[in-house]
C-alpha cells in the first residue's frame, strides 16, 4: 500500500476547504480597502458631547451612532438606532423606538439605558456641551423614561421646535462600558491616533447595518486621517493618490483640478454658507455721530447693497462657482428658503435714488451726505481669506462709482473678532456664516435682538426698532411652534424683513466644492457636511487600489 | 566701468524710468477692472495678463515699483541710520556703552514682534487712504528692523576701534565725534551698504507678510510685496510663468543693486 505523504485523501479535502475558507474570509476582511483624507486641524476632543470643531465633528460623524439621521441628500430625517419616533403634540416629548440586537464595538448590549445615560450626561451643566445647548428649551430638567429596554420617553422643560432633527447630533455613548468614548455605535472607531499627524478608523465589528444583499457595512477596512492645514500639500497629494478625497475645495483649485482631472472635481451647487457685509449700529461704538446716522438709515444700508454686483462676485471671484444670495437662507435649504426672494440686482442709478432721497449729493465725483461730510468707510475682514479680499476689492470698485470712497482694512481673526464683538470698533465688516444647520432655531443667536451673535447691534436690552422687535416675536413664534408650516410662515416673514431692511447685506452663496479620487466607488458628494463621506459605510474602492494598500 | 556693471547700471535705470513713467506706458490704472477678463494670460491689451479681480499685472507692477523703490529703500535708509547710530557708536566708544547696547539690541530683537505688531495696528485708526498706510507700513518697517543690523556694526566698530591706524590717530591728537565722522565711520561703509541691502528685500517681503496683521499697503495701490503675494497657492510656475514677473523683477532689480554697490566698494 501507497502512504500518501501528505495524509488521507479526505484530510487533504478538508485542509483544502478550510483554506478556500480562510482565503474567503482574508478577502471579505479586505473588501473595502483603506480610504485616505485629511483633517484641517487636530480633533479638539474624542468625546463625542463636547465636540465643537471641524475635525472632531468629522470624528463623530464617522464613528458615533445616533437614533435619528438627516440624510445629507434628501435633507430627510431617517431612522436609525430608532426604529421610530413619535414627537408629542406640545412639542415637550419626542419618544423612541430602539433597535433591538445592537452592540457596541467593544461587544456592550445597547438599550435604553445607554440613551438615558447620554442624555443624562449631555444636560449636565457642568459639560458645557454645545450639542446640548440645543435642547435647553426652558428652566427645569430633562427627563429621560425608561419604559421598556427598547424604549424611552424624553421629557423637555419646554416646547422645542424640530425637536427630532437635533438628535442627527447626539452620538449615543455606553452606560456600562469601560471604554467610555472608545465603545461606539457608528460604522468606524478609533483604533490609531498620533498627536499632529495621523488618525487611524478602523471598521466596527458590531455595526449594526447591512446592505440590501445582507452584506455587513462598512465596506472599508479602515479610514486614515491625516492632519494637514496646508491646503497646497493637500491637493499636492490628493493628485498624487495619495489622499482620495477632499471634503471641501476652493474655486481656485476646483477649476485647475476640473481642468486637468474633469471626472473629479464635483460642484454639487449652492451650498449652506454665505457671504455678506454689514454695517455698525452699535450706539456705544467709538465712530462718528454722522457716520452712525448713515448706517442706521434703511435708505443707504439698501443702497450699498444695490450698487453691488453680485454676478461680478460670483462669476470673477468663486468662477461662477457661488450664486448671488437672496438672503440669510440658502435656496439649498430646500424646506427653509424662502423662494419669493430673489438676488438683489445691480442697480447702481436705484441706489442713487435711495441716498438721493436721505439728502446725499455728487459734488465733482464724491458723494458727500446733507451735513457736507464726504461719504467714506472702512470694511474690515479677516486676512488671508483670499476669496473675501478679492470681493471687499470688488465692492470697493462698485462704491467707487458711487462717489463712496471705501478702505478695506484686513486683520488677524482674534483682532477681527474683538473689534466686532467686544470693542465694536469698527465701521463695516464683511465675514462668512458656514451654516451646518438646517433648522431656523439654530440662528436664533443671530437673529434675536438681545443675542451676543445679533453682529449690527448686539446685545440690546430691548429692540432698538420695531423691525427688530417683528423678527425677535416672529423668531420665537416659530421657536414655540410644533406645526412646521406655521414655523415656515413666521419664518419666510423674518427673511422678507431681513431682505427689506437689510441689517446684512447678502453678497454670494457658496457651492460646495470637492474633490473625489477615480479609485472611490459609491461617494456621492453633497450641500450638507460631511460632504463627501457621508455615506461612508457605503463607500469602497476600486480593487487595484486596494490592492495596492 | 567693466560690462556687468554698465549692464546693471542700464537695468536699474530702465526699471526706475519705466516705474516712473507709468501713467503714460501703463494701458490703465492699477487699480481698474476688466471683470470681463479675470486672471487672463498675457494679450496684447493686457501684457502680463490680468490678476484675479480683472486688473492690468503689467500695470500694477509698473506702480508697485514705483512704490517699493521708493518706500523699501527708504525704510532701509531709517533702518541702517539707525543702526549705525547705535551700534556704530557703541562699537567705537566700547565698554560700557557697547554692552548696554548690545544688551538693548539683544532686548530689542526677542521681543515677540507679532504682538507687538498686532498693537501697532490696534492703534492705528482703520480709516487711513492707501498712500498713508502704505507711508505707515515702511516707516514702522524702518523703525524696527534696526537691531540685527545695529549688532553687526557694533561688532566691525569695536574692531576697528582697536586697529592700529585708530590707535595711531588718536596718538596724532584725534578723538571724539571727529574721529568717528572721519575714520571710523568711512571704515564703516562697506558693512553699512551690505546691511542697506540686505535690508530693502527684507522689508519688501516683510510689507507682504504684514498685509495679514492688516498692516501692510492697503487694496487697491499695488507694491511689490503684494503683488508676490499672488504667488501664494500657485502649484506650477510652468502653467502661469508670467505671474512670475514680480518676483524676476525683485531678483534682477536686487542683484543690479548689488553689482553696482560691489564696484563702488572696490573703489572706495
């Protein structure tokens, strides 16, 4: 009898299944492959109730769970640890359905308890949290019920108006778990991190989500991070291949990128943010008496901003990669946009009519007000901010043609923002709002006549006019609301009086701008941050690059 | 007079008369836009093409030159006066006056200038015409930038204050300001021009890098330092070279400046 060297033919068998088997499972392991992008700048905390910045806000996107998430292209609300939810009439309750059969990623059962415990912890004084600054609705506390462990009742002081779309920010953390921030419920967790240069997100093992096919998600292996301000390396290595994505370009980049590489350069339209200039009402601020009565009058407010160009701005400034704005809501805000607002028009003879009628005159090329007093002002803005320079130059060169003579004054941001919100020295000011919020109540620190970010007049201990008072009830009408059209209606009406007065002038809308590597497969790049990765338990790569990583 | 020195000569002063003559080669204002034509490459209207707001380059340069010849110099001649003041008279009078002063210069060169800077701006109004910030740019640019310069003298004069020829005038009777004006001082020149020098690219960068603290000279008038700004971000140079051309300019003009001023130590 033959003796096989290798064993019996059946063992052999064996050894060749389990091998296929092993090769089977390294290949699923590896499915998705490793995506690389940058953050801007260190994440400020892990801790994902206290994230305020940027980067720890892409942090949490990635590796929190929530029970509710917008969805960034439908603007929608979608169930997620919730299976549903169920808002209470007076606006005071929202109650959840949980999914049952969840872990977190150190293997910890999620119940009820664990959202309990968030929010417990979310309402703590003490934190400080900005995320849950948006559920202080009244004076008293949050309640939070444990009926069954798949079910909790939440209980506000208050009415809080949208009250479900707030928990898209509310990572849900562990009661039990040891781990503390480090058990998530998102499709990725921190698994490298080096101070200044690197974050490594490796695949949760008990995310909870599968595709239509039954396929676990995330498809990626891993996500790293790398942390790098410099714009110019950034792209420098996005067209290398080294880096996949990059979450938000400039127009300038953009167009040398959609140039060279057409197929990945994404303009995805008008994003969230805007441009805009205002003027300083302020009556303590240390500027003339002559110049305070010129930007307290609708008349000029309303003719500065009909001698601008919008179209100018947008098409030389952003490369006709921004729409002239209509007012403090992007019409990419599908629900929220008031749509009979347009862009105000140039119209450069309108605005001479306006100051015409408030007594100012054109004497040899100046205009000069009724007092005499040549008609000149300041706009500062933040420096290094090439786009915004560029359009102060512009308006600067609209004004001129007015007779207006204008000195735009760039300054380091710290001296920017205490000349504008502490020592309101300044005369005009021309910043960006890079707004991530979907829902009016989130400009409530704007709008509100006694609000510290209220930028033309903050603070005042009682409305200065009584266009002021109209937007500070109407602004608490639809904060009270419960009925979404109801809060629509009051809130249109802020956006018309806003337009009227024009205590901002509205200059552009931004698009949003990205850039997406041909070796990315299922990216969709959207208005609402994250823009490019956020469906990025969807996304994969392509098998070269994965096999080359 | 060997051919170097004539070319440079003939360099310097194309640049100076063309920057001088701007209203007339220039084909518009420096501060007017072609918004039609933003960062449009060279054409026979707009020879170095266009910035990113539609305004003539070549325009812009020929102003900006005129500005930053006559401003950088200017602040490097308060600077350099300064520093030969300074460390010039500590070096010769030695001892005690040369270690308070380089004590002082060494003070003075740690103090955090970026604050200081940041002060500066604060109390300075926001309304100021262009021209005046401009004037008020390279007059702080000339008033600070006197120590480094003000070391290096103090280290030539108290050398030269213990050679032979110093130790023989002052034995023929020589001393006091006398001494320093007439033997001190022109032993001083070669060290002086170099700082000079050295001093008007600095401060030409150092207006550019001030525009951050809202210090540097204000939109729309052109000055060399902001039109290397535009360099900011730019991947390739062999896409745009032209936008290059302020920076050329900058070299040709300095090395020009310094082949003349090399000649002119070699006679002195």
């Amino acid at each position: 009898m033959k003796i096989n060297r290798t064993g019996h033919p059946a063992f052999s068998r064996l050894l060749f299944c389990v091998a296929l088997l092993s090769l089977g499972a390294a290949a699923f392991a590896q499915s998705g492959g490793e995506l690389r992008f940058c953050l801007r700048s260190e994440p400020k905390t892990f801790d994902p109730l206290l994230v305020d910045d940027d980067s720890s806000l892409s942090i949490r996107y990635l590796t929190g769970g929530v029970l509710v998430r917008l969805n960034r292209h439908t603007q929608e609300l979608e169930p997620e640890l919730a299976e549903s939810w169920k808002v209470s009439r007076d606006g005071k309750q929202i109650t959840f359905k949980l999914r049952s059969g969840v872990a977190f990623s150190d293997g910890s059962p999620f119940s009820s308890e664990d959202v309990a415990f968030t929010m417990k912890r979310l309402m703590e004084p003490a934190l400080h949290s900005s995320t849950g600054d948006a559920f202080r609705s009244g004076s008293g506390a949050v309640t939070a019920k444990i009926v069954a462990p798949d079910q909790i009742a939440i209980t506000f002081p208050a009415p809080i108006a949208g009250l479900d779309r707030l928990f898209d920010q509310v990572a849900i953390m562990s009661a039990h778990s040891a781990k503390k921030e480090g058990a998530v419920l998102g499709p990725f967790m921190v698994a490298e991190y080096k101070a200044g240069s690197t974050l490594l997100l490796r695949r949760n093992p008990n995310y909870w989500k599968r595709d239509s096919q039954g396929r676990r998600l995330p498809y990626l292996d891993s996500i790293r991070l790398d942390i790098q301000s410099n714009r110019d390396v950034e792209m420098l290595r996005f067209k290398r291949g080294e880096l996949d994505l990059i979450n938000v370009i400039d127009s300038d980049y953009f167009d040398r990128l959609a140039s060279s590489s057409p197929g990945l350069a994404h303009d995805a339209g008008a994003s969230l943010d805007s441009d805009f200039m205002w003027f300083n009402q302020v009556a303590s601020a240390p500027i003339p008496e002559y110049k305070r009565a010129w930007f307290r009058s609708r008349n000029f407010r309303r003719a500065i901003s009909e001698a601008i160009n919008r179209d100018d701005l947008s098409r030389v400034v952003f490369n006709g990669h921004a729409q002239p704005a209509a007012g403090p809501v992007s019409p990419a805000n599908k629900f929220w946009f008031n749509s009979n607002l347009k862009a105000q028009p140039y119209r450069p003879d309108a605005a001479l009519e306006l100051l015409r009628a408030d007594g100012f005159h054109l004497q040899n090329g100046a205009l000069f007000d009724k007092a005499g007093n040549a008609v000149e002002f300041s706009i500062v803005t933040n420096a290094g901010g090439k786009p915004r320079e560029r359009m102060a130059v512009m308006v600067q060169e609209d004004l001129s043609k007015l007779g207006i003579n204008v000195n735009v004054v760039t300054l380091d941001f710290p001296s920017l923002i205490e000349r504008i919100s502490q020592k309101f020295n300044y005369e005009a000011a021309m910043l960006g709002f890079r707004n991530v919020d979907l829902d009016p109540n989130g400009q409530m620190n704007i709008w509100l006549s006694s609000a510290e970010n209220h930028a033309w007049n903050p603070q005042q201990k009682s409305p200065d006019t009584a266009w002021e008072a109209e937007i500070d009830r109407l602004m608490r009408a639809q904060a009270s609301a419960a009925d979404p059209k109801k809060r629509k209606e009051s809130f249109d009406r802020v956006q018309e009086i806003v337009a009227e007065q024009a205590p901002f002038i509205y200059l552009v809308n931004q698009n949003a701008l990205s850039a997406v590597s041909s070796a990315v497969q299922g990216a969709d790049p959207g208005i609402l941050s994250p823009q490019t990765f956020w469906n990025a338990d969807r996304i994969t790569l392509n098998p070269t690059t994965r096999a080359s990583r | 007079m060997n051919q170097v020195r004539k070319l440079a000569c003939v360099v310097v002063l194309v640049v100076c008369a063309m920057s001088a003559a701007a209203n007339w080669l220039a084909p518009a204002g420096y501060a007017k836009q072609f918004r039609e034509a933003p960062d449009a490459p060279p054409s026979r209207q707009h020879l170095l093409g266009t910035d990113e707001v539609g305004r003539d380059r070549f325009a812009r340069v020929l102003y900006g030159t005129r500005i930053s010849l006559l401003l950088a110099p200017a602040a490097a001649l308060v600077s350099t006066a300064l520093a030969a003041l300074v460390g010039g008279l500590a070096g010769y009078l030695g001892g005690f006056w040369l270690r308070l002063a380089r004590g002082f210069t060494d003070l003075f060169l740690s103090l955090p200038w970026l604050f200081l800077l940041i002060t500066v701006r604060a109390l300075l109004p926001l309304n100021v015409s262009p021209l005046t910030s401009v004037l008020i740019t390279f007059l702080i640019l000339g008033l600070l930038g006197w120590a480094a310069s003000a070391r290096v003298l103090s280290t030539s004069a108290d050398a030269l204050r213990n050679s032979d020829f110093i130790l023989q005038a002052r034995a023929s009777g020589l001393h006091g300001p006398r001494l320093f004006l007439i033997h001190v001082l022109p032993n001083l020149k070669p060290v002086l021009y170099a700082q000079f020098w050295i001093s008007i690219p600095v401060f030409i960068l150092s207006e550019a890098n001030l525009g951050i603290l809202g210090l540097g000279v204000a939109e729309p008038l052109p000055s060399w330092g902001s039109l290397l700004r535009e360099l900011e971000g730019l991947i390739s140079f062999r896409e745009e070279p032209w936008r290059l051309v302020p920076l050329l300019l900058l070299i040709v003009v300095m090395t020009s400046f310094q082949l003349l001023l090399s000649n002119e130590e070699v006679t002195a």
